[in-house]
C-alpha cells in the first residue's frame, strides 16, 4: 500500500514540476517591430526541422516560412516568436534564415504573462 501512495507522490511531483516548467517566463524583454508587437517584423525560412517541447513553440519542417512578430532579448536571445499559416509559437533564430525584413528599428518591450501561455483552440491553457 504504502509502495503505491510513494508512486502517486512521485507522479503528482513530475506534473507539478512539468507545469511550472511550461509556465515559466523565458524572458522579461522582447524586441518588436511596433510597441503592441502587432506588425510583422521579418519573413524567415527554416532551415531545418523544429519541434518545440511544449505547446508554447512552433514546430516546422524544413523549407516553410515562418513570419517573426517578437524577438526575446537579454536573457533569452535565441528565440523568436513567429505564426505560419494559424500556429504561433517560439522556435530557435538558429534554425531560420532571414528571407525579408519588413521592420529594421526594433522596441524593446516588456514581456507579459500571456507571452508564455499555450494556445490550444480558442482557448488559453493557464499550466
């Protein structure tokens, strides 16, 4: 009995940890193309194969354009956000080339909290 309740401990810790991780703020600046981070900064390519580890990334396949709306700045620099086709999410600046660039003066904004929810649906995930 007591071998089953230490298992549905351990596995209530594994979610909890799981959630906090996919909640936590990957940084608290970003750079935009306007101050709401409403205007498309960039048109990219990808250049390899992406899959995110949780739902607040954009997953691709090589070849696929990817328009860029917020790059993270200061801690977190090497993700961009972006949307193709009705996916939005992070991905790696380093799995993209720059095809055009619509924005050159970048803002740096704060970041909010909704920055880092998932999106499934309608719907906003809260983790």
């Amino acid at each position: 009995m007591s071998r089953i309740l230490d298992q549905r401990i351990l596995l209530l810790v594994v979610s909890f940890l799981t959630s906090l991780q996919s909640s936590k703020v990957l940084s608290e600046w970003k750079k935009c193309g306007d101050r709401e981070c409403e205007m498309a900064m960039s048109r990219v390519q990808a250049t390899t194969d992406y899959l995110g580890p949780d739902c607040r990334y954009l997953n691709f396949k090589t070849g696929e354009e990817i328009m860029v709306y917020s790059k993270l700045s200061r801690k977190n620099e090497n993700l961009w956000t972006g949307s193709k086709g009705k996916d939005f999410g992070y991905f790696p600046k380093d799995a993209v080339k720059v095809e055009e660039v619509f924005i050159a003066e970048e803002v740096e904004v704060l970041t909010k909290e909704t920055d880092f929810l998932c999106l499934h649906g309608d719907k906003y995930a809260f983790e």
